[in-house]
C-alpha cells in the first residue's frame, strides 16, 4: 500500500516538471517528440536521417537518454547539432526533471524542433510524461508484427508509430499489413511512416511532416 | 529518500521468495534459465527450436511472462510442452512471487528444465531475482553491436549470451566480432552462442549444451 502511495507521488511530481517543461516549451514555440522503442530498433539512425534532411531548415537541438555511454549523443554530435546527454545510470527510462535539467545546456530561445530520445525500452517510457508535444514509438520489422499487442500502453500513448527497417521485410518473419493493423487496434489515432535508414525510403515524407509540425514551416 | 527505503524493501522480499523457489527447483532437480532479451529479440522463437531439438530428450515445462496476451504461450503450447502464462498488466519485469504463484501450475516433480521467459526489456528484469540456475540473454544482430556497452546490467547479471539472428548479418550494420568484445568487456564470463532460428544454425550447439545442465545428460 505504502509503495502504490509513493508511485502515485512519485509520478505525480514528474507531472508537475513535465507541466513546467511544457510551458518553456510553449513559450519558446518549440516543438518536441519524445521518440521510444525497444533497444536497437534504430532510434538514433533514425535521428541520424531526419538531421540530415532539415539541416538548413529547421533549428534543432538533441537530448540523448541512455543508461550507460554517450554514444549515441556522439553520432548525432557529428551532424553538428547541439546535443545534450543524460546517462540514467542504470535507471530504465527519463524523467521530466532529468530533462529539465538537461534544458540548462540549450539555448532553447533558438530552437525550433526539440527531439528527446528516450532509454531502449517498450515498457517504462510510456507512463512519463516529459512535457513533449508527442510521442513518437519506433517499431522496427525485425521484431515481427505482435508487439503493439503485447506492449500495448506504449502504443496507446504515442501519436506516430513509425515503422523502421523495412528493407529488412523480404528477410524477417513480419507482416506489415498485420503490423499495422495490430497497432491501429490499439491506437486508432496513430499516424504511420514506413522507413529504412538504409535505403532512405520514407526519410523525406516522415521529415517533411516533422517539419510542418515546427513553427519554421 | 523514502523511495529508496521501500525500493530495498520490494528486492528483499524478492529475494527472499526468489530464495524458496531456488530451494524448491534443486529439491526437485530442476535446472531454470531466466530467458532475458530486448522486444523482438526471438525468446519465443529460441525456445520453440530449443524444445523441438530437446523433445524426449529432457522433461521441460515453460513459464511465460507479458506485458499482455498469451501470444507466446499458445506459440509454446502447440509444441506440447506446460505453459503457464504470466501477464503482467503492465508491469516492465518478472518478480520471484509471480513465478512461485505459477509454479503451483506446473508439476515440478516431472521437470529437468524450466524456462522462464521474461517481459521483453533489456533494463528492469536485470535486478530481479526470480531463483534461476542462470540468466540467459539473447542479443540480436538487428540491434547492433553496441547493446552490451548501452544496457551494462543484463550483460553483467547473466552467464550465457546467445547471439540470435545471425543469418541477418549480411543485411544489417552488425560485426560480430566486435558484439562479443563488447560483451565480454561488461563480462568475461559469458559462455557465447550464436543461433539462427529461421535456418537452425547454432540451436543443435545450444540445446546440447542447455541439456548437458540437466540431470537427464
């Protein structure tokens, strides 16, 4: 009993920071995603392509959630984009304090597109808010068609599902029409991408849609 | 602070009932893996291989752990092994009471091998204790070579790595030499296999190996 109270204050107080997050945001007119998948589903290549496509048109800023190195922020750094890490050092997803404090090292007066990747994992992330304006899940085909089914909240709570590796479809056990379908049926609202950071395939259309999202239309 | 007061509570009690199961499984002669894995890494698929390969060869029964559905265990059923489903409803990982309440299903007398599969997350399940003989963790090529260094914990707490996917190689941005340094720089005691369950390779390797654990060898 003792313990379902402090879960429910301790999520309470993320509320709070991540209602706070929200408002700089709002003043600042930044649009943000908080982007999750399972490890390895190819969030930061991902990241990787959508740089480089808005280089030139839309101010970003980058903050890294990982639970142990600062590799992946190395990648994104290389794109010449300001990018901050946060190491949970063991913990299994980001917080909206953790994010707040991530904030001090942006200049968030410049900023037109904020992208937060969050720790590998299709469970935790989903019930913490961070004050972003959406949720972005990444399913990759390589982990088959039933995984809107069986992590559903994560699914439920974001607004993009982008489909990633589909140059992988010919190799792997995934039905994308089955994909889609189980997601829909969990979340009725979702808009889907079909991409491969590897081909490029659907890069632009996710990008440009991104984009009309930001206030640099 | 208080959190943290009660957090250690939570794993204490766990490890005190994760304590009992121990002692139940070596009363009976049971050798138990706690199958770890990220979402889609193939847990369900290895397991289906393994048991076609160990089929009246080792008495095995099988507890299934999800966030939601019994996908899985209808998957592992077909095979005519006992399946005992464990749906979380949201919870990120196994915890010792959920096995031992699904133990009362299983009759553990006629039992050589029970595999435990786990929540998909490569995070939360690391810290819990469930009374295994040994964690067991698949990494898929799909997900990189990187994974070891990014969620440290699992790779540490567990004694066999088994490398899953690997007729994906060509198509992927995964070397495998460099996976199993960065693996075995987190822990050098790993025993590592390397599995394809849509060719077969590998799996004869692992489920001799898996059998030669039992009290069947």
């Amino acid at each position: 009993m003792a313990v379902v109270t402090i879960e429910r204050k301790v999520l309470q107080k993320n509320d709070e920071i991540a209602q706070q997050n929200r408002e700089l945001f709002q003043k600042n007119g930044i649009f943000v995603i908080n982007l999750v998948s399972s490890p390895g589903s190819g969030k930061t290549s991902l990241l990787e392509r959508t740089l480089e496509h808005l280089k030139g048109k839309v101010r970003i800023a980058v903050v890294e959630g990982d639970v142990q190195t600062d590799l992946d922020a190395q990648r994104v750094a290389k794109l010449g984009v300001p990018v901050v890490q946060i190491v949970t050092n063991g913990g299994c997803h980001l917080e909206a304090k953790l994010v707040q404090d991530a904030l001090s090292n942006i200049d968030v007066a410049n900023v037109d597109l904020l992208v937060i990747e969050n720790v590998g994992n299709l469970v935790c992330p989903a019930g913490y808010d961070l004050g972003e304006s959406m949720k972005v899940v990444i399913a990759s085909t390589t982990e088959g068609d039933d995984k809107p089914l069986k992590y559903p909240a994560m699914f439920r709570n974001a607004s993009v599902l982008i489909i990633n590796k589909t140059d992988l479809v010919p190799y792997v056990n995934c039905n994308l029409g089955e994909l889609k379908k189980n997601a829909l049926q969990i979340n009725a609202n979702l808009r889907v991408f079909e991409t491969s950071c590897t081909t490029g395939a659907g890069i632009p259309e996710w990008s440009e849609w991104l984009r009309g999202k930001t206030k640099r239309t």
